[in-house]
C-alpha cells in the first residue's frame, strides 16, 4: 500500500472533526503528491505528541526555525511505510527517545496551518506517542531545545493547536 493510500484509509477511518477531515480528503483526491513536500498545493505531514502519563507531562521542541514550543513532527518520507511510522519517526528523531509507542486508536487530531510559500499549508496528522519511563532524551539538529513540561504549563508556552492536541490526548488516556 503506498502513503497516499494509507493516509486515505487513515482519514477516512478517523472519528472526529468532520468538516476538517473531508477538507483533507478532497486534498488528497485532488492531489496524487498530496503526502509529499513536493506537493506546493500543501501537504500531508505527520506529528505526534510524545508523553509521559506517569509523570503528568509532555516532551516538546523548541522548533529552530518557527522559535515555538511544538510537539514532534514534520514531513513523511520516501521510507514511511504509513502516516503512524512517519509520526513515530520524526519523534524519535527529534526526541532522542529510541523506546517511543504509539498510543493505540490512530490519530488524536487533525491540525491544518498555514506555512511560508512556496507551499501554503500542512495538513497535520496527529498522533501521540508513550515514553518509557525515566526516558531520556536528546535535542536534534531541528531543534533550539528539548523539555518536559507539566500538563499545566503546556498552555504558557505553546500555542492553541499544542493544547488542543494535548487536551484530546489526555482525554483518549482517560486523565
């Protein structure tokens, strides 16, 4: 199965968010590329919010680039075999954490944003990923900074779309 037929599937088996979901599958009807940078149309990428439920916290990236507080992600690759392992992928990479899991149950969120030309935006594909315990972790070349933050302080230094994603997380965990 190619990507763009995993992240098809994906979407359409994803509860939730309806109006932004479909929004996504048009996009990927429309555009074949849909899942890859090349694609200036805008493009599907993959994030995940790593966390530690234990503890009450999350693992977020100082972003070298945006300067913001975000959770891990980026654009799918050629090697990605579906949305899920391109989330797991850029979390480790840019965690440092080599012993993620991916939270069951597909997705957590959609988020669709807006970014700089040549391309107008990325349909993100959300996902959360689990922690080991007494995990550590390293800051990657895409990033200024690395750090845990408690569930309550989440919202002083990172965006709406961070909260969100971190509000629908804990309510698939139940906490």
């Amino acid at each position: 199965m190619s990507l763009h037929d995993d992240a098809v599937l994906v979407l359409k088996e994803y509860e939730g968010q309806e109006e932004l979901r479909q929004v996504y599958l048009d996009h990927l009807a429309a555009h074949p590329d849909g899942v890859w940078k090349a694609c200036t149309a805008g493009h599907v990428t993959a994030s995940a919010l790593v966390i530690d439920p234990e503890r009450g916290r999350v693992l977020l990236t100082l972003h070298r680039k945006l300067r913001m507080w975000l959770q891990m992600g980026g654009h799918c690759e050629p090697q990605d075999a579906s949305l899920a392992a391109a989330a797991l992928r850029e979390a480790t990479e840019e965690s440092g954490i080599a012993e993620l899991s991916l939270l069951p149950g597909g997705p957590v969120r959609l988020d669709r944003h807006p970014i700089p030309p040549p391309c107008h935006c990325h349909y993100d594909v959300q996902y959360a990923v689990l922690a080991p315990r007494d995990a550590r972790h390293e800051v990657s070349d895409e990033s200024l900074d690395v750090r845990w933050f408690a569930y309550d302080e989440v919202a002083d230094v990172a965006d709406a779309s961070v909260v969100r994603l971190l509000d629908a997380t804990r309510a698939r965990l139940g906490v």
